[in-house]
C-alpha cells in the first residue's frame, strides 16, 4: 500500500504534468497557477486510498483524482473571488494577478477539465457521484454567503453548510475512490460516510485554527473569521451561550465598523474563552471524527488494509496546518 | 416530423417541468430567471431535429437538448457579467437584480445541471462532445475579450474566435442528437459540419444586424457594437480595407473618449458604407451558409427527411431578430 506522502507525490507529479497544451495559454494560466499552489492534496490522496484499500496499484484512479482536486481549486478560486479576498495559501489570488473576468472565465473552465477527467474513467457512476456532490457544493457556498448577513444562523443550520461546502467532496472522493476499485456497495457509503464525518471534524478544526493557530505553521493571520464576523462554529455558540453582558460585548464588537483589526481579535479571543467555546468546538470535533472511525470500522476489510487510512485521518485531526 | 414550432414549445415546457425543487432556492431563483427569458432555443431545437431526423419521437433526446440549452444560457450569464452588460433580452441581467456574487455562483451551477443532463441520456460519447465543445467555448470568450484590446485582429483570428465561441455548440447539438438516434458516424460529422458552418452564418448575421438590425424586431439598439469597438467581421475589414483617409477617420472614432453615441454610430456606419463591408459580412454569410447546405446535403437520408432542418436554416439566415 501506497504512504500518503507517495501518494501526495504522486498527485503532484500528476496534475504537473496535465498542464495544457491547448490556447489560448491565457485561460490556462490562471488554472495552472492555482494548481501549483500546493496543499494538502486531501480530496485526491483520499481517492487514492480508497481505492489502494482494493487494488494494489493507484493509477488507474488518478484521473478521477485529478478531477476532484481541480474541482476544489475551482471552488477557491470562484470562492476567493466572490470574498475579495487578496491572498491564497501566501501568494495573490488569481483575481488580483489576472483580474476578475480572468477569474471568473479561467475558474470556468476548471469544472469542465475536471469532468472531463471523472469522464475518462469510464464509469458514469463516478460521473453522477461527482455532479450531484458539485451541486451540493455549489448550494453550501449559497448558503455560506447568506450566513454573512444573518444573526440568526442555528448551529444545525451551521453544520448543514458546511456539511454540504466541505464534507460532501471528501466523501465523494473517498466513494469515487471506491466506485472505481470495484469495491462493495455497503463500503462505498460505508467510505462515503466516513468522508462526511471527517469532512465535518476537519472543518470545524479549520474554524478552531483560524482563531487559536500559529500563524507560522497554519499559514494565515489568526483571527481572519472573527474580523469578518464569519458566522463559524465558535462564533455561533458564542453568540447563543453568551451571558446577557457577554452578549452585548460580542454584539458591540459586531456591529464596530471604525476599530483596530488585532484589538477585535483579541477581544472577540478573549470572549470566546470566557463563554468556553473553544471546548464546545473541540467536543464536537471528537465527536465527528469518532464517527468517522466508526464508519470506516464499517467498511469490510482487514484492519491492517485501513491502518493508512486510518492514520491519515488521525494526522489531519493533529495538524497544525 | 416535428416542425421548428412544436420543438420550440417541447423546449420550452421542458425547461419550465424541470425548475428545481432543491434549496437554497435563492441559488436556482436567477436560473430559472435566465432560463425563462425565452429566446429561439436555437441550440436544443437543432439538437431535437437532427435527432427527429432518425427517430420518429423526440422525447428521449429531451434531457440533452436541456443540457446544451442550460450550458448556453450559462455562457450568457458569465459573458454579460464579464461586458457589465445592463440588459439581455430587454430584462436586466442577473448580476444587476442578484448581484456579482449570485451571478457567479448561480452561473456556475448551470454547467453542472447542463451535465447531469446529458449524463442522463447514458451516452458517454455525448457527454465527451459536450465536454470539449464547452471547452472550447471559455477559449472563444477568452480570444473575444483579448480581442478587445487589439487592434492587429485579422479576419481568420476573428472567424476562430466565433467558431470557438458560437459555431461549436450548433454544431454539438446536431451531433448530439445525430449520435443519440444512433446515426451513422459520417451522418453525425456531416451534421457537425452543418452546424459549424451555420454557426459562422448566423454569427456573421449577429454582427450585420447590430448595425444595420431595426431596433424593434432585432430587440436591441442598433450600434452597440460599434460603440463599445467590438472587433467584429464588419469593423476588422473596415479597418484592413480603408483608404489612408477613411482609416484615419475610423481610428478617431475608435480612440474618441468624449462623443456623442448616436454621433459615433451614425458616423463609423457611415465609414462602414463607404468602404463597402456590408456587402463583404453578405459574402462571408453567404460563403458560410452554402458550405452549410453542402454538408447537410452530405447526410444520408432523402431530401423529403431533412427538409424541416434546411428550411429552418433558412428561417434563420432570413431573420430579423
């Protein structure tokens, strides 16, 4: 079985060497720089896996791997846009480098290269997995939006977005993964499952980073949710478990519009520690992630065949990054 | 055999059955929106005549021709938030009553929905032609909005960049539901060709009827091209066929910052007179319509057959809108 660092290799190897040949080079450009940002590699590696828990060679699955990872690039990219946001993982994101209609023609093509690569594996299953998980990513990035402009977001209505903007994509790599090698049905939503809960873990982590991370090792400048009030987790809680006189300080920090950005950090910390909100996220992160081991203990293989798995997982719920 | 006018009322109550019932419905609300705008459905019924050539019952190749209509209608969406476009088809564009944002992502759903579309038809080979013909469309637009700041555009960069942004989708269509009906492969490539050589056509028709179309029944202000100098078949040959006076004259027009609208229509109109290039788009028309004909006469099936198909390519290179 394939490392998660042979198989990160691997796809980085990949999608370096699928760069177009096609013109006009301007389209594509935007596309390979945002490709060559790097990452994790989550959503592919997860697919790999999937399908390395069957067969003994990748290869076969890279396409389909591909596929997801320009998708989710898609989706920073339009994401990033639609935030006017300026950086992505330390460099300018493409609608500063380009301009907006670069961003918006060039993030364009990118769901149709990537169909095109779930299109070459030959099996529409592993089509109609990945356009409905599109959509749904689609409708979570609406509902994402809304949340911004609303105060009363319920943690449900909160775990709802972000299951459809985050978890639904991991899932589907972990199924297209499995579609792919051939494996059981009840393993594929066995792996789909587990993909939704470990989607949900890893997200709440990311809400959990942005406020208590190091900027060094995560890469971003804490405190960037809580300065556009982002509707996270934390936040949420925050909001609903807050004394009244809590209340009001979150409140004034809200509604602040002429303030010093590391000042409202700070405070916004300083509340979220006092209501205890960083534990609440905690807990509910263990308790995703514990389903996600659940349900890939589901999946009919020897525990020896899902320990790589199994590991990465637990690697991503200890990271720093 | 269905006439142009029952397809175009199947189309049309096919969109309208197949408004989603998926939420959030702020998502699908500026889909339905552009969908429902009506328009000549050019697209899907071409798609349901070719495959009407073969079969005797269109319903089955319905889901496709939704596919390409919605992928178009994407294409519109995009293009006119990419030109800050005001109005399409007489109603404010979408970015204008949603907003950038919802323009982006309602947008970006459609290719998805256009997909699964086609998916459902259980054709691999429809959904490769799609694929690639989307593509190739985002590089048409690519070419078309870098072509706006040159003034070098030669008269074959200009006729790939509206094979790549317009031709191609007729031309898919046809194929599709060539390929659907399960017609021969020759059949299906000729019709491609029709619908290649018919999209260049009816392009070249667009750019003449923008300056000399009558605003009621072609439904926009004539001149819009012309004041925003869109390197179209007409001002690029202006430009190569001026004498050193009227070149100079046109460049003034081109380069004026402070004018008078009217006045610049009037007068780069009148430039297009003198220097004779409505008669050369007629030509070009021409040109490209025979080379139309001709490939449709390529199909194997009696003239009795595709006559639906040819007098509706007349209809269209007689249109007034």
């Amino acid at each position: 079985m394939f490392s998660s660092d042979e198989l990160l290799q691997q796809v980085n190897a990949a999608l370096e060497a699928q760069a177009s040949s096609r013109t006009p080079q301007s389209l594509y450009a935007p596309i390979h720089y945002v490709l060559s940002m790097g990452g994790k590699r989550l959503r592919p590696v997860l697919l790999l896996m999937a399908y390395n828990l069957y067969r003994d060679e990748v290869a076969p699955a890279m396409p389909a791997a591909l596929g997801v990872e320009i998708y989710h690039n898609f989706t920073l990219m339009h994401d990033d846009l639609m935030d006017r946001a300026e950086y992505r993982r330390g460099k300018p994101c493409v609608h500063h480098v380009w301009g907006e209609n670069a961003a918006i023609l060039s993030g364009d093509t990118m769901p149709l290269l990537a169909a095109r690569h779930i299109l070459s594996a030959g099996m529409p299953a592993l089509m109609d997995c990945f356009l409905e998980t599109a959509i749904q990513i689609q409708e979570g990035q609406q509902y994402d939006m809304e949340f911004e402009t609303r105060n009363d977001v319920t943690e449900d209505e909160y775990i709802a977005m972000i299951h459809h903007k985050t978890s639904v994509l991991l899932a589907c790599a972990l199924k297209l993964g499995a579609i792919q090698a051939g494996a059981p049905t009840a393993d594929q939503e066995a792996l789909y499952r587990f993909g939704e809960q470990l989607g949900l873990a890893f997200q709440l982590q990311d809400d959990y980073l942005d406020v208590y991370g190091d900027f060094a090792t995560f890469g971003k400048r804490p405190g960037g949710d809580i300065l556009c009030n982002k509707k996270t987790y934390m936040l949420i809680n925050a909001l609903s478990k807050a004394t009244p006189a809590q209340h009001a300080r979150l409140q004034q920090w809200l509604d602040a519009t002429d303030y010093n950005p590391e000042e409202k950090v700070r405070a916004v910390t300083n509340l979220y520690n006092e209501i205890g909100v960083a534990a609440l996220a905690h807990e509910k992160m263990n308790e995703c992630y514990t389903l996600a081991e659940q349900s890939l203990a589901q999946v009919a293989l020897p525990d020896s065949r899902k320990e790589v798995l199994l590991q990465y997982a637990r690697s991503l719920m200890n990271r720093q990054s």
